[in-house]
C-alpha cells in the first residue's frame, strides 16, 4: 500500500485549524499535550504544519477539544479540496 506523499501546504491549513480550535477551548498546548499524552513541542510542531497526524491523532485531538468531529472533518475535508484540484495530483507523475 502506498501512501501520500507529505503535502506542506496542506498540513499548515490544518495546523492552523487545530491552534485556532485549541485556543478556542482557552488550553494552552502545555495543557493540550499532558491531555494527548505528548509533549508540548510535539503540539508546537503540528500546529506549525511540521508533523503529519495520523486520523487516529487527530480524532484524539478532536476528542479532548470536546469538538463535534463531523463538523471539524467537514472544514478538514474542504481545506483539502481547496489545496487539491484533484487526486490525480497527489501522486507522482499524477
């Protein structure tokens, strides 16, 4: 199985989402890693789009935010669209 290759761009948008909904909740990322059992550097580096989260992670990001996960998924999903003009590009020679 081969995987996506890393999409820059893309994981600020989404680093960008998670720091404006983390704030949102008033936690500070020292608050945010002890809750994900991570260190806050760990938090500072996705929240600058430098870690790729697995959908597992980010669900569990979603889950101690107390966020309604359709809805966060929803603006995940139309960020990706809008940084993707189609699949075909994801992948090499695509």
């Amino acid at each position: 199985m081969s995987s996506l290759p890393p999409d820059p761009g893309f994981e600020a948008q989404l680093g960008i989402m998670l720091a404006g909904w983390r704030t949102s909740r008033s936690l500070s990322q020292e608050a945010l890693a002890e809750q994900l059992g991570v260190v806050q550097s760990h938090v500072s580096r996705v929240e600058r789009g430098q870690i790729q989260l697995t959908v597992v992670e980010l669900l569990a990001w979603l889950d101690v935010l107390d966020l309604d996960r359709l809805v966060c998924l929803g603006e995940v999903e139309a960020a990706w669209a809008a940084a993707h003009s189609s699949l075909g590009s994801l992948w090499p020679g695509g």
